[in-house]
C-alpha cells in the first residue's frame, strides 16, 4: 500500500506584493479564472487574485494552502544539479551532475504545486519559476505515487514509476508537458501516463481549455512565494502556471483515490519529446489526493494483555483482492493498531470477530461523529481511527469465616488465618484465600462463572474446629474485591470440637475397683485395672448434635 506524504508547507495568510516603483505592472490577461468548476486563476500568469471570489497564488483558499508545497533548485552555477550523460525523460535510471546546464538552456528556480478537491473532480494547480529569461521553455512536470530518490547528489540514480499506460481504474504516475515558444501565444499543455511495461511514457495528450489553462508573466511581477535563487520580482517570461482537471482528463476518476505523493519539474533540451533532458527541481512531497485512512485500535482492560483479537474490515480497496491494500483479516494485541492508506472516499465497516473467552467488547467508537464501526464514512482526506476495546470478564471471590463461640455475646467469633483453596472443575487455580482479622478473605481475577462455570472454595478447618460446610460452589460475577459486597460473601461456620473423659483413680492403690457404663457414643464399657485406676474418653465432639449427650454409669467396688 502506498503511504502518503506532504511536502513544504508555506505559512497561510501570503500577501501579494505591489509593484508600484518603476513604472511596473500586472500585465494581467483575462481578469477571470476560466477553467470550468475553478475559481483559481491559472491562466493570468501572476500571483494576484485580479476577480474578487476567486484564489490565486498569493490568496490561496484553506485547501490550496494546507496543499501548498514549494520547492527550490539548487544556486545556479557549478553546484546546481542536472540531469546529464544522454538522460532523456523516458530514462528510469538517470544520470545527474554538476554544473552542466548550458547558457541558453532554461535553468530552473522555484516549483509550487498545490491542488484541491471539487466535488469529486482532483484540481491540480502548477507554478514554476526560471533564472534565465529565454522566450522558449520546455517544461515536464512528473507526478508519481511514490517518493523518488535523492536526485540533490551526483550519481546514477533509478526512478520508481508505476502504471500501465492506458485509461482504466488502476492510477498511473502523470507526465505533464509545458511547452511554450515565446510570442503571443500561452503555453500548450499535454499529459502522458508511464506504462511499466515498456519502461516508456504513453503517447502525449493533448489538454483543452475544457482541462486545462496556462499563461506565462509577460511583464515583471512581484513573487510572494520566491526562494533563492528565484528573485523577489520575476522577470518577463521566467515564471509559468497552470490549472488542470485532473479528473476531466480521466486521470483520476470522479471519487477516486488519487495516490500521488511526489512531484518534480524538469527541462528538456527542445520541443522534441525524446531530446536531453537538462535542469531539473528535486523531487518534492505533494499532497494530491482526495484519499482517505482507516486505523483500527486495541485496548485491553486491564492493560498490557498480550491476547489476540481478530478483526474483519471491509470496503473499497480492502476486500478486493486486485488492490493493493488487501490485507485480509488480522489480529492485535493491548496498543497494537493497523491502518489502511490511501482508501477512496466511501463506506467502509469494521468488526471484532471470535472474541476470545473471558473477555467482552465494551467499547468500539471512531473519532468521526459520522461513524461507527458498522458504517464507518470516509470523506475526501478524512483518517478516521476506530477504538476497540475489550475488558477482561472476571470477578472475585469473597469468603466470611466465624465460628461458634459460647463466651462470645453473639454466640460466635470471627476467624482470621483460615486458609480456603479455590478450584474449577476439579482443577486447581492456584490461588487461596486467607481470612484477616475480621475474618473475611477475597480474591479477584477469576473468570466469571457464565464463562466457566461456578468454583469450588475447600476450608483447610483449623485444628480444634469441625466445618458445618467446609466445601461449597460460588457464583463469580464481574467485580473485584474493592467492589464486591459483603452479601455476596460465601459464609463458612466453624463448631468448636470438645474431648470428654470418665476417669476413676483409686486413692489406695488396689483398694477398689470400679465399672464406668456410658452411653452415647463413648467406647465401650471400661473396667478398672487390678490397681483400682482407669478412665473412658471420647473426642472432637460437636455440641448440639444428636449424639453429643453422654450419660455415664460408675460403679465403685462392686
């Protein structure tokens, strides 16, 4: 996919400079733009907006300024660059050199390039600026998709073109012609498409008035825009414009994705297509194009999740196959992104797909008010960046432990140190919960129970204690331990156990001999040793229940 560029930006607000000294004017020719659907006067030859309502380089609107890019040639003489060694402008791999731009050959200055969209036809608007002041200039202006190589150094340098030369739906890198032969006459205007193929540029084309309008300055002016070398005043003949429908010349078609990111000015030895080409403007980012960008975003909470999450999205130049944006569906993770360039303006629709478990889409917006996720509206320039974001589904598990406490008020005591172990499916998760002093003790992070079904929480009892329910199921839902409440809490209740012994111990060792009889639940009847002493006793008793009265018989010397 390509990525788009922008070049120099010249500060909004340019004033248009008077020249009233010197006997100087405007020379201005047709007060009024004429290029059908523009109001930008390309065919004027100056900088000034001579019909109110209308732009011009020196008031330009808020679109011809944010695309204005202005570009410098290198100082005349042995530094400036050119083109050398029999490059011609078919050549995709140049030659260029050092001071070898003959006297009377045009030796360039400044390049402006700016452009805009009128609904839905891509306005392309040029200006070039020569040092030399020669009534004959021949002119190519080479528009491409992608950035060019540093052309600012000597060397063999290979140029990136793309095309197929003929007018379909797939955009081709633009060769504009400016050819003007001094006189009265403007300078014609023609176009030509590059076609990878053949490594050559198509057949010229000629532009009409219905496109396209140029005129070259036939008096000095005064030029807001120069740079050195260009002077502040443009002499007679040695600044030129042009207005051109791209769209109308079916170069770009109406709606489009114009792809361009890079334009550059060069001069050819003569009027011949297939003579030298000589000077030339280094390469410059541009931005014309009506194209659009959608970026999809991931969040996770909590943040940092490494998990990934599938997308589809769908629309013009990615579902299609045969564009070359065509990604197909893809995954991120937490502050992961993926971003398509240069979309046509239209519909465009995007999904998260096969969520993983445990997590759910709480949120997926875009930063354009007019779209949403399922009908996502892209307008010309328009980047639209979508948000999704998933948030983990887990909850927390809250135990309340006490016991049963006769010298309590209540009857009961909190327990703190109990430890609960927390399964899921019979396997274990790892995690305990400790009870603290108020005998609570909480977990969180567990998936919730929708997902996975409920948990079990085991009591480890404490030595001395016997559970009323020492294993039980728990629920999880969303929440954490900061936001659970004490409702949800699972309540586990401890019986403090009690040992209890019959004992006979006869003062004279023998003296007597003694028979406990208990029943209930004590061992069997015991009888005393030979000595006179002996004792039953049962343990881990648990008061109240059924088989905790004992009701004992001592017979004493029988």
């Amino acid at each position: 996919m390509h990525v788009r560029k922008k070049g120099t930006r010249i500060a909004a607000g340019i004033a248009a400079v008077a020249l009233a000294a010197g006997g100087l004017s405007l020379g201005l020719l047709n007060a009024s733009a004429t290029l059908p659907g523009s109001t930008f006067e390309g065919h004027d030859g100056n900088f000034a907006v001579t019909t109110s309502g209308n732009t011009d380089w020196a008031q330009l609107n808020a679109e011809q300024q944010e695309n204005l890019s202005v570009k410098a040639d290198l100082l005349s003489g042995q530094t400036d660059n050119s083109f050398g060694n029999g490059t011609k402008t078919d050549s995709e791999v140049v030659s260029v050199v050092s001071g070898q731009i003959p006297n009377n050959k045009a030796d360039l200055g400044n390049s402006y390039i700016t452009s805009e969209d009128i609904d839905g036809d891509t306005y392309l608007y040029l200006g070039v600026t020569r040092v030399t002041t020669s009534g004959t200039v021949n002119l190519d202006i080479e528009v491409n998709q992608n950035a060019q190589p540093d052309l600012t150094t000597p060397g063999d340098k290979t140029l990136v073109r793309e095309g197929n030369g003929v007018d379909d739906d797939i955009p081709d890198d633009i060769l504009i012609g400016y050819d003007f032969q001094g006189g009265a006459q403007r300078p014609t205007l023609s176009f030509r498409r590059w076609n990878e193929a053949t490594s050559s540029w198509s057949a010229a084309v000629a532009i009409s008035a219905a496109n396209g309008e140029s005129e070259v300055n036939r008096v000095p002016l005064a030029n807001p825009l120069a740079v050195p070398p260009s002077p502040a005043i443009a002499p007679a003949f040695t600044f030129g414009e042009a207005a051109i429908n791209l769209t109308g010349l079916g170069l770009i078609e109406e709606g489009d994705c114009s792809p361009f990111s890079s334009a550059y000015v060069k001069s050819r030895a003569s009027d011949a297509f297939n003579s030298a080409v000589k000077d030339f403007i280094a390469p410059q980012d541009i931005n014309l194009d009506n194209c659009g960008s959608l970026t999809i975003e991931k969040q996770t909470d909590p943040d940092g999740d490494l998990t990934e999450f599938d997308f589809e999205v769908n629309g013009a130049g990615i579902d299609d196959p045969s564009t070359p944006t065509d990604d197909g569906d893809f995954s991120l993770s937490d502050g992961e992104s993926t971003s398509f360039e240069d979309l046509t303006p239209g519909a465009f629709t995007a999904a998260e797909v096969n969520i993983p478990t445990g997590w759910a889409l709480t949120s997926f917006v875009c930063d354009d008010d007019n779209s949403t996720p399922e009908s996502i509206n892209i307008e010309s320039k328009e980047d639209v960046t979508c948000v999704a974001t998933n948030t983990l589904q887990v909850g927390a598990i809250l135990v309340h432990k006490t016991a049963k406490h006769a010298d309590s008020e209540t009857g009961e005591i909190p327990q703190s140190g109990v430890v609960f172990n927390v399964t899921n499916d019979g396997e274990t998760t790892d995690v305990d919960i400790t009870t603290g002093t108020d005998g609570y003790g909480c977990a969180d992070g567990f998936l919730v129970s929708s997902l996975v079904g409920d948990y079990t929480v085991t009591e480890a009892v404490p030595a001395g204690y016997a559970a009323e329910d020492g294993v039980q199921d728990y629920t999880v839902v969303v929440g954490d331990c900061d936001s659970i409440l004490d409702a949800a809490a699972a309540e586990f209740v401890n019986i403090p156990l009690t040992n209890v012994r019959i004992e006979v111990d006869s003062q004279v060792d023998g003296g007597t001999s003694s028979i406990i009889n208990c029943t209930g639940d004590p061992a069997d009847d015991v009888v005393t040793e030979a000595n006179g002493d002996g004792f039953i006793q049962t343990n881990d008793l648990e008061p109240t229940a059924p088989d905790t009265s004992i009701t004992c018989t001592v017979v004493i010397d029988p």
